[in-house]
C-alpha cells in the first residue's frame, strides 16, 4: 500500500513540474509586460515585477494599429476557419454518400495531399495570388487556405459511422440534400465539426510564415507578424514591449477558450481526442 502510495506521490509530483513547465512562459510574458525594459533584463526570470508600468501597452498602442492588426488576424483566422469546415464537410459528404468513378482514387490523392511540404506549394501559390493581385491583402493569406484535406480525413471518418440506410430513408422520403446535411448529418457529426474547427483556427490565428510573405505593411500585419517588429537579433530592444504584444495575442484565443470552455471539452471528450 505504501509503494502505491509513494508512486502516485511521485507521478503527481511529475504531473505539477510538467504543468508548471507550460505555465511558465504564460506567467513570464504577462510579467515582464508590467515591467520597464531595464529590470526586465536585470531580473528576466523574476515573476513579480518591483515597479508595476503600463507604458508597454500605452506605447504599444501608440507605436502600431493594434486594434486594426487585431481585426486582421480575427477576421483571416475566422474565415480560414469557416471555408475549411464548409469544404470539409462537403468533400466529407460526398466521398462518403455518393458513388462515383475514382472515388477512391479522389479520396486517396486528396490524403496524400497532407504529406506534401508547404515549401513544395509556396511558390506555385506566391505566384498565383501575385497575378491575382492580392499581395500585401488579407485575402491573399486566406484563399490558398480554404480547403484542407486533414478535415476531409478527420470528417469522412466520423460519416462513416453514419448508417447509410438514414441517408436512404431520408431520400425515400423526398428530403432535399441540403436538408439532409443540415437537419441529419450535421448533428450526429457536431463533435468532429467542432473540434476540427477549435483546430483550424488555432492553427489560423498562430500561422506566420505565409502571411509574411504576402503582407508588406503594418496596416495589414496579423498579431504574429506584428510581434516580429519588437524582436531583433541582438535579442530585443523593445522586449517588455513585444511581451505585452504576446499578452495580447494570446488574450483572446484564450478568452474564447474561457467561454466555450465546458462545449470544447465536452467536444474533446465526445469526440475521443485526447
């Protein structure tokens, strides 16, 4: 009994450093955003600033469009977002539901799709989105992104747990497709649609690579690349102030998170992503 005891002591105590671990940097930046630049690098680890400021924020505001930054990075990740979900959901549908020739062989190129680098499409979509015009535009970022096969994966694999004689019975009765979708197959999928859109925007809302190369001004920055003007190599002199940025990109992800907080796990759990 005392050696159970003495390993669950010890398997909590690992559990706590590993929790501490990846609170850690979200205390550190919430900190050294109070803080003034030069006690944050003489005491960089200290969590409890000795002089709370809010300078960092005032003159964030003062130094960059936050608000409008902001908007930008809420509006492509919405949008990336809801066009995944949507074309997800259709592609999903009709994999699943309909017969057609090479349907498999539809289905299997799609997948492979995931396994292709982004370094082999970032050119081919540089250049499409630089003949469309749409450099240094929000939607330059979003339309290379409107479809992704890990939702067409993720959803086609929850529709198959759907009888097929539903969707039959539901025909038989003259029920349109669109209602189908809506009124039967949406519901019993609700689980994966949700959680595969918590993913995508995540995934939308922290992306920095593609959005770098198509927006040039600050004007239209998301909240990542705006972080970059406040880092330089020599380590960063404007730290507390980038601090304060990373307060407010995370803020909000966050906060949906604390709304939505008992729909998401219960989405997780139902789902049976750990």
């Amino acid at each position: 009994m005392k050696t159970n005891n003495y390993k669950n002591m010890i398997l909590h105590i690992i559990l706590i450093s590993f929790i501490l671990l990846t609170i850690y940097p979200i205390v550190f930046a919430i900190s050294n955003s109070f803080k003034e630049l030069s006690e944050a690098f003489t005491s960089t680890l200290s969590l409890i600033p000795e002089k709370f400021t809010l300078e960092n924020y005032t003159g964030l505001f003062d130094s960059i469009p936050v608000v409008g930054i902001t908007i930008n990075t809420l509006i492509t990740a919405s949008v990336i977002t809801i066009a995944k979900v949507a074309t997800s959901f259709l592609a999903a549908y009709a994999i699943v539901y309909y017969q057609f020739k090479f349907k498999n062989v539809t289905y299997f190129a799609l997948i492979c799709t995931i396994f292709i680098p982004f370094t082999v499409t970032m050119i081919p979509n540089y250049l499409i989105i630089s003949e469309l015009g749409l450099q240094n535009n929000i939607w330059g970022v979003i339309l290379p992104q409107m479809a992704d096969a890990i939702g067409i994966f993720m959803l086609t694999q929850s529709m198959k747990g759907i009888p097929k004689s539903l969707i039959e019975a539901a025909k038989l009765d003259n029920i349109p497709t669109k209602y189908i979708m809506k009124d039967h197959i949406l519901p019993m999928v609700k689980p994966a649609v949700t959680s595969t859109s918590i993913w995508f925007f995540i995934l939308a809302w922290n992306e920095y690579v593609w959005p770098v190369l198509i927006l040039k001004t600050t004007e239209n920055f998301t909240l990542p690349l705006a972080l970059q003007l406040y880092i330089s190599s020599e380590g960063g002199t404007n730290f507390t102030v980038a601090m304060a940025l990373s307060v407010i990109t995370m803020a909000i992800p966050l906060g949906l998170y604390l709304i939505f907080q008992k729909h998401i796990i219960n989405t997780f759990t139902t789902s049976g992503i750990k």
